[in-house]
C-alpha cells in the first residue's frame, strides 16, 4: 500500500497567484509593446529634429554667401 503525504495547502498555487500570474504576463505584454512604440517614437522625433536642423544649417549657409557676397 503506497502512503500519501498531505498536501500543504501553502504549496498550491491558489486562484489569486493563478490570475496575479496572468495580468503580470498581460502588464510585461502591454509594457513590451509601449517600449517599443515609444522607441520609435524617440527615433521618428529625433530623426525629424536632425532633418529640421540640417534645413536651417543650410539656410543660414546660404544667407551668410548672399552676406559676403554682397559686402565683397
């Protein structure tokens, strides 16, 4: 005849650590993606500022050779 330990109910995982289990998975899956959506948000905004600065380097570029062109 086989013995059988009894169970310890504080080494079964109860409902709440089964549903506190799944919405930590569903909050790392939502954090997972908001991280990423705002990665590429940094690089679109900084992409954006580089490109807004290269327009107004080259303006400012092309108003200094009108000024020396015209002082000269």
């Amino acid at each position: 005849m086989k013995s059988y330990q009894p169970i310890n109910p504080d080494d079964q995982e109860s409902d709440e650590d089964n549903i506190f289990k799944e919405h930590l998975e569903l909050f790392c899956g939502n954090m997972e993606y908001h991280t990423d959506n705002f990665k590429t948000a940094c690089r679109d905004a900084r992409d954006e500022l580089v490109d807004k600065l290269r327009h107004k380097f080259k303006e400012l570029r092309e108003s200094l050779r009108h000024h020396i062109k015209r002082r000269g």
